[in-house]
C-alpha cells in the first residue's frame, strides 16, 4: 500500500510496522508523509487507534481511543497553493457528471471518546500570506461522553494541555495585498461567524498547565524592555474553563488565568471569572449593582509604569 502510494504521489510514504488487533485496534510506528519537496509533512512515532468491532460494516462507528506520539506536522506554503494541497487532490474524488449518478449513501459516521497526544511539533510556515504558527506540545488528553462529527456535537468531560508553547510571527509575504473591505459587518443568524459549522459544544473542565505564548513582528527588529505590542511573551500560562459552552455564536465559561509576560507584567485572577462572547465581541462581568455594558471586547485593564496595557 505505502509503495503504491509512493509510486502515484511521486513521493516518500513509508510505516516501519503496522499491528493489527481483531478488527477493532491497530497501531503504527514510524508513520513518514513528505511533500513533493521531499520535506516532511507528517512524521509520528506511533499511532493507536482502538475503534468499535466491525466498523466496516457499520453505519457509526465508535473511536474509543486514539493515540499519537512524537510527532511532528509541517504544512509550508510560499505561494496559493500548500504543500499538502497533492493528498487532497489525491483523494478527492471528482464529482459525478450525472446527477442522477451522484451517491447518496451517507458515509460513515464517526463518534470520538478518548484522544492522547505527547510530543507533539505543528508547524504552520505561509510565506504567501507572511505568517507562521508554530506549537511544542507535551501533551494533550481528552476525555468525552461524545464528539459526533455527523451531529456536530461535542460532549466534553476534561480536556487538558499540558505545556504548551506557541509562536505567532508576522512579517511581508508574498502575496499581493488585497483590497480594503469596506463593507459593513452583518450579525446574520443564518450565517455565522464565530462558529460557521454550528457546532453545538460543551466541556467540564478545559486546563493549560505551564504554557507560553509568543507574538513576534519580525519587521520590528528593536526589543522594548517595556510591553512592547510588536514582541510579547506570555510565560507561566496556567489557565482553566469550567462549564464552557459553544452554541451558536455565543461562548459562556467560567476563567481562572495567571501568566507572566517578560516585561514584569503579572496577571492574575483571584477567582473564577464569568466570560461570555457573543456576536459583538466579549464581555466581563459586572458588580450587580452596575447597568448592563455594551457589548464590547473583553478588556482586563492592567496599569504598568509609563504604560496602560488593555486585555
């Protein structure tokens, strides 16, 4: 199957050892996808899945667990066009002329419980648009009473990030700069914004246990020791949701957040916090003897020496 795949993408597919359980569980080391450049585009130590007995002959099916260890994920652009842009054409199947030939079967449908993640290096390079994103796990664990892709449902237990650090840098891509859109943004029910799929999501807890953030212009080449907007870092990021609900386009949870950032800023809550986004932005709680705000962004003013910072 690998070389076969090789063969017809013209490039390097390769599992070092595959081990099937049943028909229920399998398991995969040294998973290697490259590009047509002959870089990387998947590499994982080792996958687990363990899926409902005899899914291929089942409308749903159940994945009871799924398991991914050291990996690493690299989608590179410098034009339009990304690099993994060959497995989906690959994939695709081109649709049927005839209408009336066109399948209607509904496809499989798939219920996600358990997902384990440890190790794990994304990397998001686009030299088209001059952006990249980059994010060092060590480790990811969910655990759920439902994730129906079908019924864009999620039931949520826990879901924990253990250390996670990410970089956003900006800097001039390649692509020519689109014009300014002047149009006026319209809050249509029918069409969403914040959540365009219309997922209905709900989580008991959501934890980040010593995580960092980190945003870079990198056309900005002088470093202020003061908070500097073009170059933050956000170190000892320990945050956690409690109740969080996603429906329609409206978040509500509950917030607890304490992070450092470099320039000797500290943020801190010293309780659970009521957070709700909405269509118009986010809010934060008020004293119960206050008018409603307007809807507005959620802003935690911090007051620092010779500088007013606004979350």
């Amino acid at each position: 199957m690998t070389n076969r795949l090789s063969h017809d993408l013209h490039t390097t597919i390769r599992i070092k050892h595959v081990d099937f359980s049943l028909f229920n569980k399998m398991m995969m080391d040294s998973t290697l996808v490259e590009d047509k450049n002959r870089d990387t585009l998947l590499f994982a130590g080792r996958v687990k899945v363990n899926i409902t007995d005899w899914w291929f002959f089942k409308d749903k099916a159940q994945l009871k667990y799924i398991g991914l260890e050291d990996a690493t994920i690299k989608l590179q652009r410098t034009d339009s066009i990304w690099n993994y842009q060959f497995l989906v054409d690959y994939f695709s199947s081109p649709p049927p002329t005839n209408p009336a030939l066109k399948d209607t079967t509904p496809g499989l449908q798939l219920d996600l419980k358990e997902l384990d993640l440890t190790n794990i290096h994304f990397l998001k390079r686009d030299g088209w648009r001059g952006e990249d994103m980059e994010l060092r796990l060590k480790g990811l664990a969910l655990d759920a009473d439902t994730i129906s892709f079908h019924e864009k449902i999620a039931r949520i237990r826990t879901l924990s990030f253990s250390k996670p650090d990410f970089i956003l840098s900006n800097y001039k891509g390649r692509r020519p700069h689109p014009p300014i859109d002047t149009a006026a943004i319209v809050n249509d029910p029918l069409h969403l914004r914040l959540n365009p799929d219309d997922w209905d999501f709900t989580a008991g807890s959501i934890s980040i246990k010593n995580g960092s953030f980190r945003h870079e212009e990198k056309a900005d080449t002088v470093i202020n020791q003061y908070f500097d907007g073009d170059h933050i870092f956000f170190s000892a990021v320990n945050t956690s949701f409690t109740n969080l609900r996603l429906r329609r386009d409206t978040i509500t949870a509950q917030l607890l957040l304490s992070t450092k950032e470099r320039s000797g800023l500290d943020v801190k809550t010293q309780r659970p916090h009521k957070v709700v986004s909405g269509s118009h932005g986010v809010c934060a709680p008020r004293p119960a003897n206050q008018p409603q705000p307007p809807p507005q962004l959620l802003r935690h003013a911090f007051q620092y020496p010779g500088r007013h910072v606004g979350f």
